[in-house]
C-alpha cells in the first residue's frame, strides 16, 4: 500500500525545495509508503536541476521531464499515468496546497471514499478574479449537465479506481475540473484556508482564465449549440410578429419610405446573432479536429520512472 504525489511544475525553480522539504516532512510521518512524481512541464528554469538533485538525494522522488510545455492537464495526466499508488494525490508546487492536508486526505479515503477534495474559502483572493469567478461558476452550472463547486480546483486525492478510470477517458482537450466530477464515485470534502502563491507568479492571465472558462463549457456538452437554437427560433418569432405587423400597417396606411432604422438595426442585430452561433458550432469543430487527429496529449523527453500499466 503506497501513496503517489502528482506535481505538476512549470517555472517552480524557487518553489520546489521548499515544497519538497515540507511534504517529506508530512510523508515520513505517515505508516506508508510515498512516492513524489514531479512533472516538468517544459520549464524555462532551472525546474529540471533542482528536480534532478532531489531524485539523486530521493529514491522516491521522480520527475517526468516534457519534451515543451504541455499544459497543467497533461501534467496531471502524465503524473496519473505514472503513479502506482492506492492512492494519488494531485498537489500544486507553490504551496497553495498545504502539504499538512495530506494525512487528512488519506484519513478520509481510508474511509472507503473514491475521491477525497480539498476545498479552499478564496479570502486574500484578487477581488476582480473572484468576482468574474462567482459569475462564472453560477454560468456553467446552468449551462452544463457536471456540477462545478467554487473553490474546488484540482488538490485532491484519488483512489486506484477513480484513476484508472479518469486514465480511460482518452480525450485531447482534457478539462479536469470536469473530469472528476464526471467520473463519479462516492466523494468527502474537506476544506481549508486559503493560501497565497509562495514565490513567482500564477501563470494564470485574464485571458487564459477565459479561454479555460469556455473550454469548461464547451468540453461538457452541447448545450451552447441548443442555445444557439433556441435563440434563433425566438428572433425568427419576433421577425414573424413584425413582418405581420408591418404587412398589416402597409395594407392600411401604404408604404411609408422612411425605413432605414429599422433597415440597420435588423441588419446588425442579425449578422451579431449569426457570427455567434456560427462561433459556437466553430469551436465544436475546433475540437472534433484535434481529437480526430489522435495527437498524445504530451510527449515524454524522459523520466526517471518507469511506466506500469495497473488498468
Ligand atoms: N502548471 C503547469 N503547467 C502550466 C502551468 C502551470 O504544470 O502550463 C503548474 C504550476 O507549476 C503549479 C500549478 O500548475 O504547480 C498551478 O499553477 P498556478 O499556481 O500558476 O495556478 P493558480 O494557483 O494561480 O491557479
Ligand atoms: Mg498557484
């Protein structure tokens, strides 16, 4: 019976010692046995340098070195493929994770929980980020057949079953926030104060929060493509009503010339109307393109653990 540590780490050169330090700490003082798995996101740093000093010092510390940065879910994905413990926990390298949960986590699961989450309150959050986020997460649960908690991200911890079936869905555009809730089985929660980013910078910019804000949408189901329907069957109504409208006013009164309002604003408003639902089917598209080209989700430059297969 062992526990594996997922970390994905891009950038974490001045995080990963002391991440290190503390979760051994924690690690040793559990009856277990631990393995870390670090994954080195194609790091720009000196990431790779520190992970190879802490594998030499470490028999069971690993890392799992990108061919380029793949992007956090591959990480996850690639740490999951690689563990070979009951239990995997997925940790951030920036300590917002603390490492003091980890006996906590695996007191739960001894419970016989699948899937034990760790859940954060945002104090000392950017104001802006939570506010756009509370709107976000009300958003998506409307629009998606998952539920989607707030401050639910990916600190968790899994069991054998729930990896291996997160390891069966072998989808490109991975949006994991998803995944775990899609999958299922019987989940706790345990909560915890929320800590800020112990050195560097999130790699998180506006931009990219909303790119993954409708990746989340998107990945989960087609209910935008419905709503695209359902908006064009209203304004097709209220075209109706006007053109009947209009048809009788002509028929009383003739036509009267002066239009062009009315001309412009249907024009506009239309042309809105079509360029989004054309977006919306786009990136349906856009996705059905790269999953039908099969790519791997990363590539492996090399690792100092071997890859067994426990499905
Ligand atoms: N990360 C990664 N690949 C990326 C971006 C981030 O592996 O392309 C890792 C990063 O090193 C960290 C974790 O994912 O361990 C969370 O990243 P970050 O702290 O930037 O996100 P935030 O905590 O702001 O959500
Ligand atoms: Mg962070």
């Amino acid at each position: 019976m062992h526990v594996s540590i997922i970390v994905p780490c891009y950038n974490e050169e001045q995080n990963i010692e002391a991440f290190y330090e503390e979760t051994r700490t924690i690690l040793n003082q559990l009856a277990m046995q631990c393995e870390i798995i670090f994954i080195n996101d194609g790091s720009k740093d000196g990431t790779q340098r520190q992970l190879s000093r802490l594998h030499d010092k470490d028999d069971h510390c690993h890392y799992i070195q990108f061919s380029r940065n793949f992007g956090k879910e591959a990480a996850m994905l690639a740490g999951l493929s690689y563990a070979t413990g009951a239990y995997s926990i997925i940790m951030d390298a920036d300590l917002q994770h603390p490492p003091e949960l980890i006996p906590k986590l695996i007191e739960k699961a001894e419970e016989g929980y699948d899937q034990v989450i760790a859940k954060r309150n945002r104090k000392g959050d950017n104001v802006s980020r939570t506010f756009f986020t509370n709107i976000y997460y009300k958003c998506i649960n409307a629009m998606t057949d998952v539920h989607f908690e707030n401050g639910i991200g990916d600190f968790r911890l899994l069991s054998r079953k729930a990896v291996n079936a997160l390891l069966n869905l072998r989808e490109y555009n991975r949006f994991s926030k998803g995944l775990f809730s899609w999958i299922g089985f019987e989940a706790a929660t345990i909560t915890y104060e929320n800590v800020t980013r112990a050195e560097g910078d999130s790699k998180w910019s506006f931009r990219s929060l909303l790119n993954y804000g409708i990746d989340g949408i998107i990945s989960f189901n087609n209910k935008p493509l419905r709503l695209a329907i359902y908006g064009g069957l209203l304004i097709t109504l209220l075209d109706f009503i006007y053109i009947f409208v209009m048809f009788i006013q002509t028929m009383l009164h003739g036509i009267e010339v002066p239009g062009y309002f009315t001309t412009i604003a249907a024009v506009l408003f239309l042309g809105g109307v079509q360029l989004i639902a054309i977006g919306i089917i786009g990136e349906y598209i856009g996705r059905i393109y790269y999953e039908v080209k099969q790519r791997p989700p990363y590539l492996v430059a090399y690792s100092t653990k071997k890859k067994v297969d426990l499905k």
